[in-house]
C-alpha cells in the first residue's frame, strides 16, 4: 500500500519537472527538479535550493534543545486522514496554486514575528493564535474559516462542501502551532482529506537551503 503515494507523486512532479526552467544549477531540487517559478504576493518567485555548497543553516533555526512542554518533537502522524507531507509535495501543491487552483491554500501558522524573517513562496500567514478554535476570538475564526478556507455557515453549522484544501506548516517538528490548528479544525468537522501537514516546517525548508521571502501585507 506504502506504493502508491510514491507513484502518485513521481507522476505529479514528472509534470511539475517538466514546465521547471531549465537553468544549470549544480544543487537542484531533485534530480529532474533545478528550480520551480511560483507567485508570491503577485510577484513570480523562483523556488530553488541555495547553490553555496559550503552555506550553512540559518542561525534562527540552529537551536537543537528548546523545553518541552510546549517545544515538543511531533508524530509522524498528526491525525487519521491527514496526510504529513515533504518538502517535494509542498512545492507541487504551491505550483498547484501558483497556476491558478484556488482550491488550494498554503497557510504558514506562525506568529507574525517569526515570520518577518522569511517564509516559504506562495505561503499567506494565518497566525495559530487567531485559529485556535475553542481558545481564539469566535468571530475571528468565523471569519477566516469563511473568507480564507471556503467554509459556509448555514444556520449555525458549518458546511465544508466547498472548504479548500490547508497546506499547513510551522517553525519545526518541534512546533506545535499548526498541529494545534489542524486538530481544531478536524473537530469542528473539516474534513480530513482536505487537510495536509508539512511536519519538516520552517527548519526542514532552511535546513535544505530552499528560497525564503518575506511575507506579503
């Protein structure tokens, strides 16, 4: 079964691969992924890996040791139906929305400090402590839930048919911002499938080197 989710996304990048400039560059993505054009903010970005083969991580997200509570190492597996993804799947589905899928929406979870240092292309910040359903501000989560994610409320209840699919990521493994999210949401009855989570975060994508933007106001 472990198969075809490796199968799905070789077809899938084969795709993305194939509409990538072709650039010469010594550190690519994959092998047959150098580099990949998406929008940010209505301005194209190239995704690509940072060709310094002696640069170093980002000193931000060099800290090993952070206490837990609340600094925990999460699972692999947040939630039954939410799928953890890579970074490899995280570029296909901001390419997706860079194309034009508005069903799709990259939400980084951070706080708007740790975001001001960069972010990931194509992402829009949705700070955790405004999604925290049951803990934030009802009508603010009313109205993210409605005007960013595609959730109607019909007489009190909330109805997904047209909810878009979440991308959501944080500052780590270590983080617990966007898992506090997407568990809020799968109990308001968000539907799992439409629910997708880069556990890697900010310190995977700084890790390997991968673009970083500011954010867009």
């Amino acid at each position: 079964m472990k198969l075809r989710p490796l199968l799905v996304a070789s077809a899938l990048f084969t795709a993305v691969a194939l509409s990538a400039p072709a650039v010469a560059l010594d550190v690519k993505i994959t092998a047959d992924l150098p580099s990949v054009d998406v929008m940010h903010g209505g301005q194209k970005v190239t995704i690509m890996r940072n060709q310094d083969e002696k640069n170093t991580i980002n000193p931000d997200f060099a800290k090993t040791s952070r206490k837990c509570p609340p600094f925990c190492i999460q699972p692999g597996q947040l939630a039954p139906g939410v799928d953890t993804i890579g970074e490899v799947e995280l570029i296909h589905y901001i390419k997706k929305m860079s194309d034009g899928d508005k069903s799709i929406m990259v939400v980084d979870s951070r706080t708007p400090d740790w975001v001001e240092k960069g972010t990931i292309p194509g992402a829009v910040n949705i700070p955790w402590d405004k999604l925290n359903i049951g803990k934030s501000d009802p009508m603010t989560v009313q109205d993210i839930l409605e005007k960013h994610f595609g959730v109607r409320n019909q007489d009190g209840f909330y109805m997904f048919d047209n909810a878009k699919t979440v991308v959501m990521f944080c500052n780590g493994p270590w983080c617990g911002q966007s898992p506090t999210n997407i568990k809020g949401l799968l109990k308001i009855g968000y539907p799992a499938d439409k629910i997708k989570w880069y556990r890697g975060g900010m310190q995977d994508w700084e890790v390997l080197g991968l673009t970083t933007v500011k954010p867009v106001n």
